[in-house]
C-alpha cells in the first residue's frame, strides 16, 4: 500500500521525515500502536523555531510515517503567538482531522481550544508541557516526560563528583516553567542541605536563550565566588556563555545536562584547559514526540496504545566513567543536532538546513 501523506506545511524537515520513513512503512509490517482504520493526524507546535523544535517535528513526521493507515498528515507552527497557537488548533478541527499532536508552550492557556476539539470528536494529545485539564475530560491523553527523573540523575552525579557538598548553580528557561520546577524536586530529592543553590529560587531564568544564558551566568559568576556545578535542561544554551569563565580567570565547572553535539564539541576543545570541566548528560527529549505520536496513531486508527505513558529520558554522556557513553563530538555534523536522538545525524543536519 502506498504512503499517501498530505503535506501542507512549510517545514522542510517534515517532508524530509516523511520521504525517509515511507519506505519503511511501506516495507514492514506496521507496528501494533498503527491499527485497521485511516485517520489524518495534524502536529501542532506553539514554538518551531530552533533546531530543537525542528528535529523533533521531523521525528514526530517520522513516526507518523511508520503507520500506512494515516492518509493526511498536516503540520503548524504557532510562531510563540498563543492566539496563532490556538488558532491553529481551531483550523485543524474545522478541517476535520482525527487526531491532534500538541506541544502546548503557552500551557493552561491552549486547554480551553483543546478541550473544544475533545469534545468535537478529535483525538488529543498534548505532550511534554503540562496544560492542566484532565484525560478522558478535556483530551485523550497526555504524554509527559520524566524530568523529576533527570534531576534525580543529576543530582546523583553530583553527589559522586561532589560528595561533601559543593554550590550548585542551577538555569532553566521561561519564569515558572513546569520542567525546571519538576527537575529541581527531583535534584532536591538526592541533595541535602550541604548543596547550596546560588541562584535565586526555583532556577535562574533563561527563557532558554543563548544571548540571556550568557547575560545570566556572567552575573552570577560576578555575584558567586564558587560555582562548582552548573545544571541546565538545555545544554547547548550553554556554549557561547561558557567562555565567560576565561573572563574572570576562573575554569569552568563540572555541568549536568542534557546532550547537544555543540557542546559535547565544546567539551572536547576546552576540558583540558579547564581542569574541574566534566560533563554528564541526559538525551535532550526529542523522542518524546514518537510516543505522543504512537498514542495519537493508535487512538484514532484503532491500534494497540503503548504500554508507557510518561517519555524517560536516559542518561546519555558521562565524561567521567564514560557510562553508558563517552562525551560524542560528531565534528562532521553541525553542532545544532542531538545525538541522543533516534533519527541518524545526517537527517537530523538535513532537517535543521545544514
């Protein structure tokens, strides 16, 4: 049978998705999540515009592409504009699409639209940000990750290379947001009190952006004589911020993190000039999609769900043990890929243009 997807999207990432994973579906058997009956499915992201967002919209289109069944496949970017956000939502429920893929950035405030295309007859499944509401009430599903689980891992690699204590420096993105709150419960789970976070409560706040990164880590570098770890739930943030350091004749610390070939890069040119520079990181979460995926599939085609509920990300790098792996610099790929990813590194450069 042939893949006939729809594409009316201008991602180029998406298309290129598809075009990879069509053979596939084509070729072998359908996974049980993809079931007897044809359904279109619409991923919706509220931001798309960086290569984390870029990759992961590729291996989301990927995933839907394992399944012949899904016959239209559409994509839209809400541009960080929650109103846009929610229109989306609205068009791809006027459009008659069966099933619903939502990465909710603006949080509570897409429930209202995701509650309406639930109730119009839509499968919804929201993923990876919290947008309040209830399954079975407001959408179908919702797809969390484990970031408790990765402040647990940090803060037991911590405890190992820290084990008398030490001052954490601790940076997440947007005031408030759900992750960084629940990485910060789960690093407080293994930390006692001889762990002093330096920032101001619950995390320094970087929206995630490179440019604030370095305005916020050159200000506590000046207000903190001793930072003995850095942890960031976004890693490859961190590179153009890091050589603030250098400016103040200080090294950089040991970092616990999640995976960006930037700055596993970053590692391998700097952490011999800077002794106290080890590096332990989590997969980024771009997979997390596949499983939103998987749940929407089999929901509107009548397959089997996945046995899982909650996306785990694994421990990926650790520069210390080299376990499960080694710090991974792939020089030949550009640095805005992540190698804890399914989808190999070359497409992943393909997706983000490079």
């Amino acid at each position: 049978m042939l893949l006939n997807h729809m594409i009316k999207i201008g991602v180029s990432a998406t298309a290129l998705a598809l075009s990879l994973a069509a053979g596939t579906a084509m070729a072998q058997d359908a996974p049980a999540w993809c079931g007897p009956n044809e359904a279109s499915l619409a991923l919706l992201d509220g931001f798309g515009g960086n290569s984390w967002r870029l990759v992961t919209t590729a291996s989301g289109a990927e995933e839907v592409a394992k399944c012949p069944r899904i016959t239209q496949f559409e994509y839209a970017d809400g541009q960080g504009n929650t109103q846009k956000a929610i229109s989306d939502i609205n068009t791809m429920v006027a459009r008659g699409m069966d099933a619903l893929v939502v990465f909710g950035d603006a949080g509570p405030a897409v429930l209202p639209a995701l509650t309406n295309a639930f109730r119009a007859g839509a499968v919804v499944v929201p993923y990876r940000v919290n947008v309040g509401g209830a399954a079975g009430t407001n959408y179908t599903k919702f797809i969390g990750s484990s970031f408790r689980d990765d402040g647990v891992n940090w803060g037991n690699w911590i405890k190992e290379q820290l084990p008398d204590g030490g001052n954490v420096l601790f940076i997440s993105g947007p005031a408030g947001n759900s992750q960084g709150v629940d990485e910060l419960e789960g690093m407080k789970s293994v930390l006692d009190d001889s762990y002093v976070f330096v920032n101001a409560a619950p995390f320094a706040v970087t929206n995630w952006d490179p440019s604030l990164t370095q305005q916020v880590l050159s200000a506590e570098i000046a207000k903190n004589d001793q930072i003995d770890v850095i942890v960031s739930d976004f890693g490859p943030s961190l590179v153009g911020a890091l050589p603030v350091f250098a400016q103040f004749g200080r090294s950089i610390p040991a970092i616990a993190t999640s995976d960006g070939n930037s700055l596993s890069c970053f590692w391998a040119e700097n952490h011999e000039a800077n002794p106290d520079f080890d590096l332990f990181t989590v997969a980024t979460g771009n997979d997390n999609v596949r499983l939103a995926v998987q749940w929407a599939v089999a929901e509107a085609t009548g397959g089997t769900p996945p046995a899982e509920e909650i996306f785990s990300a694994p421990v990926f790098e650790n520069s210390v043990t080299s376990e499960p792996n080694p710090v991974d610099c792939r020089t030949e790929l550009p640095g805005s890929i992540y190698l804890s990813a399914e989808m190999a590194g070359e497409d992943q450069a393909t997706a983000v243009g490079q």
